[in-house]
C-alpha cells in the first residue's frame, strides 16, 4: 500500500476485502469445514461497523500507527482469503484458527492506536478483539459458535469428521432434536439443515412429519438461537412441501394448524427483527392454508403485532406483514381487529366495496366506537372513510343511516374530515332529516345535530346559503340536546369574519325572540350557548338588541353574573351588558337598579391574574361596562362608581388587561378625569370644617383631591401607567391613553399636567409615538407637546429630541397635520409665528 493513498479509500477497500473473506467462507468448497468456516464469516462480518466508523472519521483517524494496524488485517484477511480457497482439510481448519488469532492481534493493535476515539469505539473493538483471540473452531461451542464441534472429538482428524456426518441417519437426528440436550439438539438442528439443503426431504432418509412435530415442541422451551433456527427450518419445510398445502387430510397439515404451535409462533413476532421477520415468512407461508388463515386471526395479539411490523422499519417483515394481512383481511372480523390495531384500509375497503349491507353496517358501526387518535382519523379521511359513509346515510336504510352518522360524527372532530364532508353536499341531508318528523328517523336527529355543529365551525358552511335561517326554524321544534348543538352551530356560524350579513338576516329571521326566552333555561348547557350566541350577535347588532330588551331581560343577565360559577357565561353576560348602547338611559337606569356595579368590582378583585380566555373576554366586557357609568355627562354617575371602587380596579387594568382592555379602561378614566378641575377643593375654600392632609394636595389641580371624589387621575396613580401604554403598538389602546393624559392639560390646569407628565418620562413617549402611521394618534400628540412645550424648562430639555421629528412631520405628514405640526415648531422657536403653515 502507497502511503499516500487516501485513507478512506484505503478503508473502503479493506470493507471489501472482508467482505469477500466472509463470502467464501460460508460457501466453501469442501463441505466437512463449513461449520468452522461459517463461524469465521460471522466473525469476519463484525468488522463492516467498525470500518465504517473508521472511514466515518477519515480526518481524525489519518495516523501513521492506524495505517500500520489497518495493513496488517488487510494482510491477514488476504491470507484467510487464500486460505479458504485451498485443498487441504486438516491445515485449512487449524491455519484458519491461527488467521483468526492473528485477526485479533491486528485489532489490539488499532485499539491501541486509537486512544483518542471514543469509548464506545474502542469497545466495539475490544470485544471483536477477545472473540478472535478466544475462537476455537475444533473446540466444544453452541449454534453461534462453532456448533458441529459439540459431537465431534477434538483430535478427529477431516476424514474420520466427514464419515461421522455420513453415518448419521434421520433416526439419530430425530432422536437429537426430541430428547437431547442443549448441545446435542443444536446439533441435531445442524444436521437437519443439512439434509434440508441436499433436498433429501422427499428421499424417505427422515420423517418430515416427525420432525415438523418435535420443532414446534421444542419452539415453546429452547433458547433464542435455536428458536431462530427452529423457524427457519419450519419455514424451509414449508416452501418445499406444496403438497402439504393442497393434502386436507395430511398429518403434517394437522401439526402446522394446531393452535398452541401457531401460537407459539405468534408469541416470536414479539422477539428480536431476525426471529419477528422469520416469524412472519413463516405464517405468510403456512397460510395458504385455508385453517392457518381461520386461526390466524384469533390468536390474541397476532392482527396487532402484524401491524406494528407493518408500520415497522424492517422493509422485509413489513412487505410480508402486509402480504399476510391483506390474506386475512378476506375475513371481516379480521378486518375489523386490523382496524382496533390502527390498521383502517381493509375496513375502508369493506365500505367501498359493493357488497352485502351487514358488512358495511358491521365495519361503520365498528368506526364509531372505536377511540380515534387524530392522526388516524385523518389516515381514514385520506384513505376514502368519508365518501361512502355519506352514501350509506343518504340511500341506506335505517340502521345503515345510524351506523353511518355514528360514525361521521366520531370522524368530524377533525378539521380536515370537516371540509371533506362540507364537499359531499352533506349539510342539506342533515337538515332535513331535523326537519322530518318522521318517528324512525328520531334517533338519527342528535348525530345529525352534532354533525352540523361541527361542520359550522368551518367558515366554507357559508357557501350553502340559508343555513342559519333553517337553523333558526328548528330551535323550537328540538329537544334540549339537539337545541344545544344548534345553538352551538348557530354561533359558530355568527362567529366567522366574513359573517356579517349571515348575522342581519338572523336577526331579520327573530333570532333575538327566540334566544332571549332561553336566559330563563333552567339546563345550564343550553342557558351557557344562548348567552354565547347572543354576545356574538350584539357585538353588531346593538340598536336591535335595545328594541328587544326589556327590564326582565336585563335583570336575568344581571342574576347571571352573579350566580354563575363559569368565567365564560360571565364572561358572555357582561359582554352582552358592555355592547348595549352606552346612551341609552333607561338600561342604565335599571343596571343601577339591579346593584350591577358592585358585582363586577368584586368579580374584578376575585382574579384579574388569570390568561384564561374567558377571563381575558371577561375584563374587557367589564371595562366596557365601566365606560357606561363614568360617563363625564353625568357626575352622581361617576361618583357612584368611584365610591364602589371602580378608580382602583380600572388603573389595574392598564397594566394587567388586554389591548382591548387597556382602550376601554383608559377611555373610563378620561371620562373622569374631565370633571377633576371642577371637583377638586382649593386650599383657600373657608368651608372647610377639618383641614384635609398635606397629601392631599394636588399640584396639577392646584387643590385637594381625592380618588373617591374627584377622581384624580394623579392620586389613582394612573399617570404611569397611562405612559407605559404609548409604547404599545395597538393605536386604539394608545389614542385611549393619550386622550385621559390629555385631561391633565385642560386649560385651567396644563401647566401642572405638564409638570406632572414631565417628571415621569412622558415627553419622550409622546415624541415617540408622533412616528406611528395613526393621524388621530399623532394629532393628539401634537397637540399635547405644543402645551407641553410652553413651559421653558421643558422647551429647553426636550427640543432637540423633538426637533428632527416634527421637522420630518412638516415635510412628509399628512396635510390635516402640518398646521398643528408648525405650532409646536414656533413654540420651539423652530419657526416664525407668522409662517405659512398658519
């Protein structure tokens, strides 16, 4: 070998070198050493991992010390190459030993070589290593290792060992393989593989009947190497006897189709890959026999071993899995146990076919109750499951009806099957069979139901026009469980973007007369989705929904928040409350009436911590509700609201709520903060009867203010957090909190506001937000710094951060903008007063 060559071609050839060593040892020319010679392969094919690992890591492995050991196992593989391929027996046997021994040496070289590899390499290596050392082909060893040896003497010589193995007849072997021992029956199996290769089966030499026996006796007892063994024998009797298959009356048929000794080759489908893919060959072969293939199947854990071999990495045991169960398949309970086992084609093969009705009822009866991951209801909606299931409901009989829609309902939880069934036009069939009143079809209608409500869940039910109305027709006409489901449609129906004018024609149709009277419903489930159906439609539908409305209504929801234990019926009632026309006098007359307030503070202080959905809608809807009754119209109103603790629970809301959230808070306290000036006490008043505290004292109202009274936004310690929403991205939240800051700078007060939202870092936030896209946002800043900005100190300290801003606003802004824009650059003194932007 050059030293220049390159290492990974230089370990590629060894690869195959060692693979040809072992090619011509299992087949060698003289038949006595092929026991030896086949022990010497087995070693010879462990080396393929290891040079692979080798060659894997060429660029670390590149040594001279690891050249040097690869050299001499390429030399001495060469040798046994040679070796193999000669004439004399006895130095054959003893030479191939010594090659061996030297194998080993060459190995313990390259471990010592390779210090720097990993452990687990090094012990590959290292084990291959002791295997070669301690190798004794004319020894006492097993099957695996040198197993002819264990009834021949040591010192026999080649030809005294080739007339032993020509004495032995197909008595003795038999007689080995029943009643010997451990030793003696590996042997014997040798021996019997031997005849079985010289096609002496047919020669009457042995009783293959005998022998067919004894294996599958000995398959419940013997250890794992001759348990492979035993059925790779098995497996060769059978593929050389077809007579045996076609014979109903022969004895070895009788011995092959007994249920223990199937079952015993069941139970190997469990074991390692070599035995589960023999195991496998095995029962494919044995069942072209019609009572291999009745018995086949009801061997417990046989259909589902055969599938998890099936979805299985071994290409072998999977291609022949399939084979064996496609045969059984012919068989529907075997169908329907490969279905249990996740294994669905042969069932939708059954519901395709054209066939008797039982069948398909049998296999549509059987989906239905079967518990479905979602992977395997997508398989079956992939494989075709969904079509003829359809069918057998629009054209089958009865019990083919509630089979199928058993079994479409245990399938339509899946989106995907979803659309599949939206596809087949089923949505009409399903109508009107609600709409018969037809007393067989009765137990149809609850499937049905649940079918369509989840069909509604897919925005593709709008393309069949009218479903919602039909929907409307049948609450009334429907028992408690199938109203629920369809009031349960009905929303999912109302909740899709695109479902506006579905949601005007519902109400055209009297949906709110007809979900109204259910707040009254005494089942929870149905009270639960009429309030959901309801708060979707209000969310553009409130001018109706007052029409509607009356006193009783408005107290039912009421009793609702109060008294239910679920965040999303609260959720939903208050939701419902919060959409109600805000001007509407009258509804809040009677929220007064009914103690609203003080339920959704203490609602409020229960838990504004929760992420839960329901509570995230829930705040939301209770802050829309606090818009109602701060409203800056009505003062008692505000005061009302202030004195149950409203103040405290909406400035949590600026830092704990949603984006939503925060937008209808913000707005509340800006509702308040409008009437502070005019509330708060100055400090020269002589009407006084007890001095308040000096912290009291509010300077940006110049007088004494108190939360409770006056709704001062700097004592509710609103100010801070009201600047932390500017840098939130939702424009709607951020217009909300500029809007309540701005309150602080009405005339009488703005000096002190700007002072006040000065000192907590809120200039630099409104700069900010003057480079949002929002015009509405961005002229309230304006108009905010160019208050802000009259004060010198301020002028001052922020002018430069400022000035490059608003001089890019005066360039590129909108139009609506650049007058407010040039009064904030004159009060910077960044622009003559007389410019024309004026």
């Amino acid at each position: 070998m050059k030293e220049k060559r390159d290492f990974s071609e230089f370990v590629s050839e060894l690869i195959v070198l060692a693979d040809e060593v072992a090619s011509f040892a299992k087949n060698p020319e003289i038949e006595i050493v092929e026991d030896a010679f086949t022990e010497f392969a087995m070693l010879v094919e462990k080396f393929a991992p290891i040079l692979n690992d080798l060659r894997d890591k060429s660029k670390i492995m590149d040594k001279s010390a690891i050249r040097k050991s690869l050299e001499s196992l390429m030399n001495e593989l060469t040798r046994a190459k040679a070796l193999i391929r000669s004439s004399s027996l006895k130095e054959r046997i003893k030479r191939i030993e010594g090659i061996a021994h030297d194998l080993g040496r060459s190995l313990g070289m390259l471990r010592v070589a390779s210090l720097e590899v990993s452990i687990d390499f090094r012990e590959k290596i290292g084990t291959l290593q002791k295997k070669l050392m301690n190798v004794r082909f004319g020894g006492n060893t097993s099957l695996t290792s040198s197993s002819i040896s264990t009834f021949v003497n040591e010192e026999k010589v080649g030809g005294e060992i080739e007339q032993e193995i020509n004495n032995v007849t197909g008595d003795d072997v038999l007689l080995h393989l029943k009643n010997g021992d451990a030793e003696e029956f590996a042997v014997a199996l040798l021996r019997l593989k031997k005849f079985i290769r010289g096609g002496k089966l047919d020669s009457g030499l042995i009783n293959v009947e005998a022998a067919v026996s004894i294996l599958f006796n000995r398959l419940f007892s013997c250890k794992t190497g001759n348990r492979l063994t035993i059925i790779q024998l098995l497996r060769s009797v059978a593929l050389q006897n077809d007579e045996m298959k076609v014979k109903s009356c022969n004895t070895m048929q009788e011995k092959m189709t007994k249920n223990e000794l199937l079952s015993a080759v069941v139970k190997s489908l469990t074991r390692d890959t070599e035995e589960r893919r023999e195991s496998v060959g095995l029962l494919l072969e044995l069942s072209d026999l019609p009572a291999v293939r009745r018995k086949i199947g009801r061997i417990q854990g046989c259909i589902v071993m055969l599938v998890s071999i099936l979805n299985g990495v071994d290409p072998v045991a999977s291609r022949d899995a399939a084979k064996l169960l496609d045969i059984l398949s012919n068989n529907t309970q075997n169908a329907l146990l490969m279905a249990e086992a996740g294994y669905f084609g042969p069932l939708v093969q059954y519901l395709n076919k054209a066939g008797s009705d039982m069948t398909k009822i049998l296999m549509a009866t059987t989906l239905s109750r079967l518990v479905l991951t979602d992977h395997s209801k997508l398989t079956l909606g992939q494989d075709g499951a969904i079509e003829p299931l359809v069918r057998m409901f629009n054209s089958g009989k009865l019990e083919s009806k509630l089979s199928a829609l058993n079994a479409l309902q245990n399938l339509s939880s899946l989106t995907e099957n979803v659309e599949r069934l939206i596809k087949t036009g089923i949505v009409g069939s399903l109508l009107q069979l609600l709409f018969s009143v037809t007393s067989v079809l009765m137990t149809l209608r609850e499937p049905a139901s649940v079918i369509l409500a989840r069909i509604a869940e897919s925005e593709t039910v709008l393309v069949n026009k009218g479903v919602a109305q039909q929907m409307l027709s049948l609450l009334n006409l429907s028992s408690p469980v199938i109203q629920g489901h369809l009031l349960e449609a009905l929303n999912s129906i109302a909740s899709h973007p695109c479902a506006s004018k579905v949601r005007s024609k519902m109400k055209d149709k009297g949906a709110l007369q007809l979900i109204l009277p259910l707040l009254k419903e005494t089942k929870m489930k149905i009270r639960s989705k009429a309030l959901n159906l309801l708060y979707t439609l209000s969310e553009d539908l409130t001018d109706e929904l007052t029409a509607h409305f009356d006193e009783t209504h408005l107290f039912d929801i009421v009793n609702i928040v109060l008294s239910s234990t679920s965040d999303s019926e609260k959720a939903a009632a208050v939701g419902i409350l919060s959409n109600l026309p805000v001007s509407d006098k009258k509804v809040t007359d009677v929220l007064k009436r009914a103690n609203l307030l003080p339920v959704l503070v203490s609602i409020m202080d229960s838990g504004t911590r929760s992420n839960s959905p329901a509570k995230s809608i829930l705040m939301e809807s209770i802050a829309g509700v606090a818009i109602r009754f701060t409203s800056s119209s009505d003062k008692k109103l505000q005061l009302l609201s202030a004195q149950h603790g409203v103040i405290p629970l909406l400035v949590k809301l600026l830092s704990s709520g949603s984006a939503i959230t925060k937008f209808k808070a913000a707005t509340a306290l800006a509702q308040l903060s409008q009437n502070s000036p005019s509330l708060r006490r100055s400090r020269k008043s002589r009407w006084l009867c007890v001095a308040p505290s000096v912290n009291a004292y509010c300077e940006v109202h110049d007088g004494y203010c108190f939360v409770s009274s006056t709704f001062c936004l700097i004592k509710a310690g609103a100010v801070s957090p009201l600047i932390q929403i500017l840098e939130d991205k939702d424009w709607e939240a951020v217009e909300a909190a500029l809007n309540a800051l701005s309150t602080l700078l009405q005339d009488e007060i703005w000096e002190g506001g700007a002072n006040c939202i000065a000192k907590l870092s809120g200039v630099e936030a409104i700069v900010n937000v003057l480079e949002a896209g929002d015009v509405k946002v961005q002229e309230k800043a304006l108009w905010m710094l160019e208050r802000i900005f009259r004060v010198e100190e301020h002028r001052m300290k922020y002018a430069e951060f400022a000035q490059m801003v608003l001089i890019d606003m005066a360039q590129r802004s909108d139009c609506r903008l650049k007058s407010t824009v040039a009064k904030v650059l004159a009060v910077l003194e960044l622009l003559l007063v007389q410019s024309s932007y004026f």
